[in-house]
C-alpha cells in the first residue's frame, strides 16, 4: 500500500465525505496498445493533490478548495478545527515563488490565517519569511513513463524482473476495469483491515468512494486472477498527465506467483500506452518498510525529495522569523541509500 506525508492533509476530511449511491462498473474491453493514441501536449506533471480531478472529489461532499489562478492554479484546502480555528492547507505544491504564495493567500482573506505548507519540492527559504518547520522532508518513488517499453524493461531491478518473468510463467490473468463505486468492494475492505494491522493511515474510504464518483474513468482497477480466484489488486488514480499508486492487496497465493510484479508490469505499460508521463508510486520508508521500498524502487522508479511540512503565520512571521532560521537545517533532504 503506497501512503505519502500528504495524509497530514487527507485524513483531516474523514468526516466531512459521505457515500451516496453504488453504480455498477465499467470494463475496458481493447487493448491499451491499440487503442487510440491522444495527442501528445506539454502539459506539467503535477501531484495528485494539486490535481483538478482532486479537487472535484473535495467538491463532491460541499468543500470548496481555493485556486489560485495567480499561481498556476495552486489548489489550497481550508478547514475549521475545534469549530473556531480556521487553517489553509497547500499540499504537495510547487512553489516557485514563496513569498509571492504568502501574499496571494493574504490577498485572498487568509491574512491571519495559519497556513500549512508542504511543497512538492525541497524550499529551505520558507524559513527567511518566517515559516517553522514541523516535518523533516520525506522522500517518494516515481516513475518515468516516457522511455520505450524495452528500456522500461532494462531499467527493472535485476531480482524484480525475475519476480516478473516467474509470475509471466504462470498463466495468470489480468484484468483492467473502472474502479466500482462500491465501498464494500474487496480491495477496501482488505485495505481497511491491512491498515488496523500495520498500523498506517490512508485516505479515508469515503474519499476515494468521492474521487471515484467525479472521476470513474480515472480510477482504474488491475486484478490478476489465479483461474477464478483473485489473488492480487491495485487501484491507481489517474490525474491531468500522471497517475499515482493508491491501494494495493496481495493474497498469500499472489505472493507466492509474483502476482504483484506483474500487475505493477501492465500497469506501467497501459499507462505509458496512453501516454501518461509519470507514475508516482508514494512514500518511501526505508526504515520502517524497507520490503515495500524495494519493490518500489525495483521498477525503475526514482527518489525524489519532497519539502518536508511547514507552518506560516501571517500575525506570527516576524516573531517566528528567528526560530525558522534556527530549524533550517531540519529541512535539508536527509541523504538515504536505496532499500
């Protein structure tokens, strides 16, 4: 199961997501490689968080998160706590210009607002306009989806590919589906119980039951089967040109046939087919989950350092301003070698 630092942000809307409707699925009958090819357009790769697809699933249940157009489009989520103090919260952004983003969030009514702010990339300068750090930056895998399909292959990691070609020679089968709007739906609940006993929190379920229910061809279901009995599952969430990792499950069956490994395999070769650029695969743990860290970056896929979390206080940044000069060094990228 791939889970990021982004939950800091997602779990704050457990409450506020319902379920209203179940809808049946939808299966993709063609083939990926013959399939239509859309027109190619440079458009920039940006986190699920910061996607239009999730900003319609915050839509969904009455939220209503700020764009800034100002700045790319920026998306800022706002949430009351403790039903008086109001919080803005920019998650997984990219923040060429910091300082320019405080002004604009000032401009929009949030000048004594505390705002949460966890760049997509590393940004140490948030400490000279006064933002405290709170988490030290994280690290997550992602996936180039531009190079041909042989070079994908090359790039796999020696013990992953063998994983890969022993589950090709086992006459297991794929299947490819709309996510169903079903919160009952296996792979939830297995999702569900695999959180309780490994102790990680995800989205919430009535999140993803929202993300799917805006955007039901973008939430994609990959299912390997063994005969008639599933055996592995992953769903992957597909926004503006990338796509990212969100629930997986492996039987002990699909553990044994490497069922995982191919399942990632026609994953990465569907997207690529329909010319989606990058495939973030989430948080890499190297201490704490070092198994699924090597699986992860066993396709290829690269760390990339994220901003780590801060927090800004309009009527606080020139108080704070000493005590975030102070913290700078808790938000250099720690140095890790690969699991």
């Amino acid at each position: 199961m791939a889970h990021d630092n982004s939950l800091i942000f997602h779990e704050t809307i457990n409450h506020h997501l319902g379920l209203y409707s179940v809808n049946g699925f939808m299966f993709d009958f063609m083939p990926a490689d013959v399939m239509p090819r859309p027109i190619q357009r440079t458009l920039p790769i940006r986190a699920l968080a910061q996607s239009q697809e999730f900003a319609r699933a915050l839509r969904f249940r009455g939220q209503q998160p700020l764009i800034l157009d100002q700045l790319g489009d920026t998306l800022v989520m706002r949430r009351r706590f403790w039903g008086r103090i109001d919080v803005a919260m920019v998650n997984r952004a990219r923040i060429d210009k910091p300082l320019r983003l405080l002004e604009v969030l000032q401009e929009q009514g949030l000048r004594r607002t505390p705002v949460i702010l966890s760049p997509d990339k590393p940004l140490p300068d948030l400490a000279k306009h006064g933002a405290v750090p709170l988490m030290s930056p994280a690290q997550v895998a992602q996936l180039d989806l531009t190079a041909p399909k042989e070079e994908r292959r090359a790039a796999l990691h020696q013990k992953w590919r063998n994983r890969l070609k022993h589950a090709e020679s086992q006459n297991l089968r794929v299947t490819r589906q709309n996510m169903p709007l079903d919160p009952a739906h296996w792979l939830l609940q297995a999702d569900a119980k695999q959180q309780g006993k490994r102790g990680y929190r995800n989205w919430p379920l009535d999140l993803t039951m929202a993300y799917v229910h805006e955007n039901p061809s973008k939430a994609k279901l990959f299912q390997a089967f063994d005969g008639k009995e599933v055996i592995a599952a992953v769903l992957v969430l597909c926004h503006g040109t990338s796509a990212t990792y969100h629930i997986s499950h492996t039987t002990d069956q699909g553990r044994a046939l490497s069922a995982h490994n191919l399942l990632m395999w026609k994953i990465m070769n569907w997207l690529a087919a329909k010319n989606y650029q990058q495939l973030d695969l989430g948080l890499i743990n190297t201490e704490d989950a070092a198994g699924l860290a090597r699986f992860k970056l066993g396709t290829g896929a690269q760390m990339q350092n994220l901003g780590g979390t801060w927090i800004y206080w309009p009527p606080m940044g020139r108080l704070l301003r000493p005590l975030a000069a102070l913290d700078r060094t808790l938000m250099t990228p720690r140095k890790t070698g690969q699991a």
